[in-house]
C-alpha cells in the first residue's frame, strides 16, 4: 500500500495554525489506501529561545527521512533578525538542494487585484534557491565605523544556472503556451548576466518549442504591474525571484493566496512547501489567518509527490471557494474546514 511520510514544521506565529489546515485538507484528499505518516519539529523561535538551537544536525538528519516537509512559517521579532532566516529556512533550502523554488501565480476569479481590467494572469516563477547573495558569501571591514566596507557575494555558478534554466524549460513546454522569459540585470550585472544569458540560450537550443525573451528584472516589474498576461514560466536568481514573486502575489491577490515548493527535482532530499507569507506575528492567535497559501502548497506537494489527480482537486476547490467569498471575514479554521469539504468532493 502506499505512504506518505511528512515532516511538519509548522514554525512561528500563524505558522501552525495554517498548517494544520494544509493539513486537513491533505487528510481529506488523499485517497484511503494512502497511509500519511506526519512527523512534526518543533523548530524556530520558541525552540531557538529555549536551547538555543536553530536546526540541529540530528534534526536535519531525520528530516532526510521523509518524502516531503510541510513548513507553515519562520520568524519572530523577539528573535535577531536572521537568526532563523539564515540558521533555518536557508539552511533547510541550502542542505536538501532545493535549487527550483516553484511560485505559481494566477489570478482566480473573483479575487481582488489592484490592477485595472483583471489581465488573465497565470505564470510561475521558477527562483533559484540555492545561489545568487543568498549564499552568505562576503563580510565587512572596519565594522561599525565611518570606513565600514560591506560585501554580499552573489555566486552563480554554470552547474547551479543551468539545471534551473533546464528546469525551467521543461516547465515551458509543459505548457500550453510554452514561453519562458530570463529576468536579470545583465546591464549591469555583468558577469553574473554573462553566464545566466549564454546558458539561457545554450540550453534553449535544445528547445526550439519554447519561445523565450529576456527582461532586465526593473522593466520585468513594469510588466508584471502594466501587462502581467504576457508572462508564462519566468526564470530568475534567487534575489530577484524573491522580490518578483512578492510583487506577483501582490497582484495576484495578495500574499494570502501565495504558494511555493522549494524542489529537489531529483529527489535526493526530500522536497519542501510552504506559503511565501511569514509568520505575521500581528495577528498570531486571532484566527484571521487566511490558510489558502498553505492549502495551495499542499496542491503543489501532491503534485511533487506524484497525486495530480488530488493536487488537482486542490486547486479546483480553493478556486470555487474563491469564486464565493464575500468581504465578511471567516475563521482560519472555518476556511480549513470549507476548502477540506470541498477538495474531499
Ligand atoms: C521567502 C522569504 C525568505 C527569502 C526569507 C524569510 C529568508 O522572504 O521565502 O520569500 O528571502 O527567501
Ligand atoms: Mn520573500
């Protein structure tokens, strides 16, 4: 019989509380002859206030364990800024190889857009996750002077461009559309331009199917603000990726709705999903929190983990919803409980 072994970290703030609806609605979804085997970590702020621990090696190890990890969110003000970022989410990134960081954006109708005239929007930016500055690379000199020199190294390597460009590809002509659009600064990132460019078009060679185009990523915010439906599979480094998708989830219905799958594609490690929103620690408790980012994640780890049919039925039953909501405010867990009734059909 089949199995799904989890790994649940359901973090800071309104991490837990949208996770356990993610949960939920994976509970109601998945067919009965599949065990789901959940695992929860006890990970971030408090944990990290109590020992003193981020992510300890032996966690790491036995998160190695599982098919996929469930994340709801990292972060508290109580903690320094980048503590957790770096000593948990990046590391979790960085160690399980998870260099395709999925953030889907579509505009479900009936959701509110600050855009005029409601454009079709349906694309998905395919983020480095495992390079760029992100990398911790750099340092400073004379810290905490006047003379105060800081770096932040952005590595790009030919190894790390090239399979999220090739994934970023087959993702394009997956589609229907097939068009996939390089965002980068190599106007004046050149060096890094340089080598995101020439793989770009190397391996779009292989891909004659595909129609491609590059943006420099200031005009790319432009469109995603003035034309976001001329965007199809969107393929950038992980600083640029990071903001893009934070303008794209804004206009897409806000952060709310955004969901991520920071992929292995592989499959060495286990592959991680998580709502592209923090821990909000403002309205931690008050069930205010809107699970529909996490639901959708789950959709994407069905999906990652082979059960199309049910990532499916995900996405169809957070789009109905959707269709219906009205501005009166429900609970979190009523939320939950009305994508879970609807996804279970
Ligand atoms: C995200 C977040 C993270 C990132 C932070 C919290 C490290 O903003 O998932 O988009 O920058 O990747
Ligand atoms: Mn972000």
């Amino acid at each position: 019989s089949r199995s799904i072994r989890l790994a649940v970290i359901p973090g800071d703030g309104i991490g837990p509380e949208v996770v356990a609806q993610g949960l939920k609605v994976l509970g109601a979804v998945l067919p009965s002859d599949v065990k789901l085997d959940t695992r929860p970590y006890d990970l971030g702020a408090r944990r990290w206030h109590a020992t003193g621990e981020t992510l300890p090696d032996a966690e790491l190890d036995s998160l190695k364990d599982h098919d996929a990890i469930l994340l709801g969110a990292i972060g508290d003000p109580s903690v320094p800024s980048g503590v957790l970022e770096r000593g948990l989410l990046l590391k979790l990134r960085f160690a399980f190889d998870h260099y395709v960081n999925l953030r889907p954006s579509k505009l479900f109708p009936n959701t509110p857009t600050p855009l005029a005239g409601r454009p079709d929007i349906d694309f998905v930016v395919v983020r480095e996750g495992t390079e760029g500055p992100y990398t911790g690379n750099g340092g400073s000199l004379r810290t905490g002077t006047p003379h105060e020199v800081a770096t932040e190294v952005s590595v790009n390597t030919a190894y790390g461009v090239e399979r999220v460009v090739r994934d970023a590809y087959e993702r394009a002509r997956s589609r229907p559309r097939k068009r996939l659009t390089l965002v980068h600064k190599t106007n004046v990132l050149v060096h890094a331009g340089q080598l995101w460019k020439s793989v770009f078009d190397r391996v779009g060679a292989e891909y004659p199917d595909v129609t491609t185009d590059y943006l420099h990523v200031d005009a790319a915010t432009i469109f995603f603000v003035t034309q976001p439906e001329r965007f199809d599979v969107i393929v950038t480094d992980n600083l640029f990726g990071d903001i893009l998708t934070d303008l794209a989830a804004a206009v897409t219905g806000g952060i709310g709705l955004a969901a991520s799958g920071n992929i292995n594609p592989a499959g060495a490690f286990p592959s991680m999903f998580e709502p592209v929103h923090g821990s909000a620690p403002d309205i931690a408790g008050t069930g205010k929190a809107d699970p529909t980012a996490t639901v959708l994640s789950v959709a994407l780890l069905l999906r990652h983990l082979g059960y199309e049919a049910e990532a499916v039925r995900v996405e169809r039953a957070v789009a109905a919803d959707l269709a219906e909501r009205t501005g009166k405010t429900r609970t979190t867990d009523a939320t939950g409980d009305a994508l879970a009734a609807r996804a279970a059909g």
